[in-house]
C-alpha cells in the first residue's frame, strides 16, 4: 500500500459504561438513581446484620445524596475523562485528514479502504478487536486514560498522536507486524482471531467433535478449544496453565515452570484443550500442540446445536459450529500491523 494516498483517518471508538447505562435506563438520572438504590439496599442489609437485624434508622437526605453522588461518580469521571481526550483525537485528526468515527459494533461491517489509517481510543482489548477487520491498514492505538488502561497495544497519547499520524503519511512509522489466528469453515466462512480463538458449546455443556493434529485423530468431549497467538499468550491462555501449574503442583509438591510467551510476530499458536473428559467414547491424546506452516488444527463439530467459534472475546460475532462443520485453524495470511510510538 503507498501511504502518500492516504487520506482518512477512520478513528475507533466504544461506548462508555456511562453510555451503555444510560441506554439500558433511557436516561442518565435514571441510571444514577438505580445504582444509588442498590447501593442503599446494600448498605441498608449490612446494617441490619451488624445490628442483630434491627432494622437501621431511615438515612436522611444528605446521607442518601452523597451515597448517590458516591456511587454515580466513578462512571461520571471515566465518562468525562474519555470523552475530553477522545475529542482531543479528533481535533488533532482533523487538522491533518478527513475523520470518520466508528463505533466497535460496526466493525464487522465496514469495509476498509487502502486510503485510510486507523486509530483506535479505548482499551487495549479495542484494537484487538479491530486488528482482524482492517486488512493491512496501519493501526495507532491512543491510550485515553492512563490510570485505568495498561496500554500494552496502545503506545500513543492523545498529545502525541499527532506526530503518529504524521509519521504514518511520510511513510517512515515504525510497527510491529502481529500474526493472527485463522478459523476456516468447510462452506467457506472465516473468522480471524489477534488474541485468540474459542471453540466449542455455547453455554456451560460438553463440546462434541473430531479432533485431528499431525495426522492423530479422535473423538473428544471438552468445554472446549482455545487457541493462541503470541499477542493472547499472556491472556487467557496463560490463566489455563496458571490452573495447570497449580493443580500440578498440588498433587506432585512441585509446581513445574511452563512457558508460555510467544513472540508477537512468529509464525506460531499454541492450542490447548479445556477440561478434556476421558470415557469409552472419548479420548484424551490431543490435548496441547503448536500450529504453524507445516500443521494444522482440524476440528469436525459433532454437536447438533449451540456450537460456535468465536475470537477475541466477542461472542456476539462468531461462526455456527453445529454436526457437518468442519473447521481448519492456521495461522492467517494476513498480519496486524501495529504503529509503535
């Protein structure tokens, strides 16, 4: 892509608490109001436990205005927080290119243009979300809050940004290049994962499937499949051999070191199976393993109904994995490429 064309920055963004609030009590008072009556409820309960269960004395005006500005006020303050430097983004956007803001539940849905760079406000799970839909367009993550966000995928300020951007036009940024996962159904639907993908039930029941990996195959019964990338080796895959360490470690007296780092760019994922049930009819053997260029991960749903797959936590976009699916996991042809500062 020459980046002397582009043109757009199309700027990434996701509804605050206050927001997703606000819409579920239609107003923001109304949102204050239920928070500060559950946490009168609450304290009201505690009293009347440390009390021998008399029933305290009715709070007066002043003690219910202060529980409600209290308990309304970590949400008014992040609000506030990300609106002004989310705007700051945007003025500095401005100046520089034609701005488009999209809202996170449209990504499935945009189609990116070779024209446009991408900058992501909001929490470092934002951009990976956004990585699997943006091709190979640059991607600026811009860290909106720094007392609340770690900011590991987001090396840019809303000060700063605008030398990113700048950067990014005279084509002498700087960016990591981040494999991704890659589920390909046998009718052809795909779904990418920059974290990692989920395969298995959609509720709390056993996966039923085929399980095929170097050439070994079997039936299995698990909650099911997660499979990693290096940006997600320190997520949600680090917490399954968390578990193993210490349950190891619990029947052996020794709990074994486990590596679970893997570089942002290699040409790897890690997959492990959650919870695997050994029975007559399921088996065991194909638990853990690396998928690169030369193996593969084939899973054939024996599940009726309720299978999916799914990535980067974002169950409302996922794949049907029902009986006569067949996924293929590798890793994907196409690679996030993430600005760094």
């Amino acid at each position: 892509m020459n980046q002397a064309e582009i043109d757009t920055v199309v700027i990434i963004k996701s509804k605050t608490r206050l927001e997703l609030l606000t819409e579920k009590f239609n107003t923001a008072e109304q949102a204050k109001f239920y928070i500060a009556q559950s946490n009168m409820t609450f304290l009201s309960k505690k009293s009347m436990s440390a009390g021998g269960g008399k029933k305290p004395a009715a709070l007066s005006k002043v003690a219910k205005d202060t529980i409600e500005k209290q308990a309304f006020d970590l949400y008014q303050k992040e609000h506030d927080t990300f609106l002004l430097n989310f705007n700051k983004v945007v003025n500095t956007s401005q100046k520089l290119l034609k701005v488009k803001v999209l809202e996170k539940s449209f990504l499935p849905n945009y189609l990116f243009s070779d024209n446009e760079m991408v900058v992501v406000v909001g929490q470092d799970g934002l951009v990976a979300n956004t990585a699997k839909y943006v091709k190979n367009n640059p991607i600026l993550g811009v860290n909106p809050d720094v007392s609340r966000y770690d900011g590991v995928l987001l090396p840019f300020s809303p000060d700063t940004i605008n030398f990113g951007i700048y950067n990014v036009l005279n084509n002498t940024y700087k960016y990591k290049l981040v494999t991704m996962a890659k589920a390909e159904l046998n009718d052809g639907q795909q779904l990418l994962g920059f974290n990692d993908l989920f395969i298995g039930p959609a509720s709390h029941i056993s996966a039923r499937y085929r399980i095929e990996y170097k050439n070994v195959s079997e039936n299995q019964s698990s909650s099911g499949i997660i499979i990693t990338t290096g940006a997600g080796s320190t997520g949600w895959f680090s917490s399954l051999l968390n578990m193993t360490k210490r349950v190891s470690g619990f029947f052996t007296g020794t709990v074994p070191e486990l590596q679970n780092r893997l570089d942002w760019e290699a040409n790897q994922l890690y997959f492990i199976v959650r919870e695997p049930f050994l029975s007559r009819n399921s088996f065991i053997n194909v638990t853990t393993g690396i998928i690169d260029n030369q193996f593969q991960l084939e899973i054939e749903s024996q599940m009726p109904e309720n299978g999916i797959i799914f990535s980067d936590g974002v169950e409302a976009d996922f794949l049907k994995f029902n009986s006569g699916s067949i996924a293929t996991i590798s890793i994907a042809g196409q690679k996030a490429k993430l600005v760094i500062s």
